[in-house]
C-alpha cells in the first residue's frame, strides 16, 4: 500500500549581478540562492515499517526536505579590450 503524503511549498531565492562598463571584471556574473529560505522540513517520503498496514509506526523511515542551504556562485567574463 502506498502511504500518502501531504503536499508542500519550497521558498527559494535567487539574487544575480551581471558586471557592466569598462571594469576588467566586465561580463562577469554573481550569483547568490538560498534553497528552502524559510527552512521547513515538510515530509516527501514514507518507507512503512510493516507492510501490513499503513497506520504510522516508531519504526518508519521519513524523508524530509533538506535544510536551508546558502551559494555564492561567480562566473568569470571574458571581456578583451576594446
């Protein structure tokens, strides 16, 4: 028997900068993302214990949602001289 799941949210957020003008960093991108901003561990999964039944048991193996996580990405331009 399959064991139903309550459906969720995920807030993310994803701030970008793009380098403009004559800087030798011209081109170059930053990029800045938190996963999961308001870190909640919704359930996604649910191994039963006993096949038997579907009622919850101590012995169900639960996947949660990971953590909240934070990236800072940057992404070189190349910009020759003009």
């Amino acid at each position: 028997q399959a064991v139903s799941v309550d459906p969720f949210n995920v807030t993310n957020l994803f701030l970008n900068y793009t380098v403009r003008g004559d800087s030798f960093l011209r081109g170059t991108k930053f990029r800045f993302a938190i996963n999961n901003l308001l870190d909640q561990h919704n359930i996604v999964g649910v191994v039963p214990f006993s096949t038997k039944s579907n009622a919850p048991a101590a012995g169900d193996i639960l996947t949660l949602v990971p953590a909240r996580s934070i990236s800072i990405t940057m992404t070189f331009g190349y910009a020759p001289a003009r």
